[in-house]
C-alpha cells in the first residue's frame, strides 16, 4: 500500500506543478515591439511597468542615450497613438488589438529630436 500512497503525492504534487504553471502563463501579457529594423518579443508579467519595458527594449537594442525615445501605441477607443507612461502598468493600457489574446503591439521611437546631432548624440548605435 505504501508504493499506491507514494504515487497517489506524486500525481497531486504534479497537478499542482501543473496548476500553478498554467496560472503564472496568465499572468503573462505577449508583447511585441518593433523599431525601424528589428522586431521583438516579450511575455511580461502583469504588473510590469512601463519602464521595465523601456528598458528591456533598450537593453536589447544597445541603446545607452535613452532619453531621446519613447514607446508609442494605438489606442482602442480611437485608433490615435499614444506614448507609454512609464510609471504606467503595460497590462492596463487600452492598445488596439485585433483578438483579446493577440500581443500588445508598441512601437519603439524617437520621441525628442536633437537640434543638433553631431553636438548631442554620445553614441553611434544610437542613431
């Protein structure tokens, strides 16, 4: 009988590996980001902020002179573009999607133009 106990915890303890996985894949939010020539892919958690966003975006594209961009979204009410405020909750923006389950789709972009390049940019990569 000892051997039937021991299988009977080990499928409980596997369902509830199972449970608590599919209940952290719906904590996630599918996010895709497309610059001028690269498109990426994110599942965030929930209470990911916009500046957690920012930075994985920027991290991954080697941008050191962030301050000259932004994120930008289509809302859902009236298809206008914003900007992601970073202190905002990605999950609690209104973006524009075609099905619920689609991935949020942002757009990395300038968001402050230089008035002069060669005096204000540090860093090539970032142009």
């Amino acid at each position: 009988m000892e051997g039937v106990s021991n299988i009977g915890s080990e499928l409980d303890r596997q369902t509830m590996q199972d449970k608590n996985q599919n209940m952290a894949d719906r904590l996630k939010v599918k996010v895709k980001v497309n610059s001028v020539d690269t498109k990426l892919e994110f599942s965030i958690q929930t209470d990911t902020k916009g500046k957690q966003l920012f930075d994985m975006v920027t991290a991954v594209l080697n941008i050191k002179e962030h301050w000259w961009f932004g994120l930008q979204y289509t809302r859902e009410r009236d298809k206008s573009h914003g900007w992601v405020r970073l202190a905002d909750k990605i999950s609690s923006l209104e973006v524009a999607r075609e099905e619920k389950d689609d991935p949020m789709i942002f757009n990395f972009r300038i968001k402050h133009f230089p008035e002069s390049i060669s005096e204000e940019l540090i860093q090539l990569p970032t142009l």
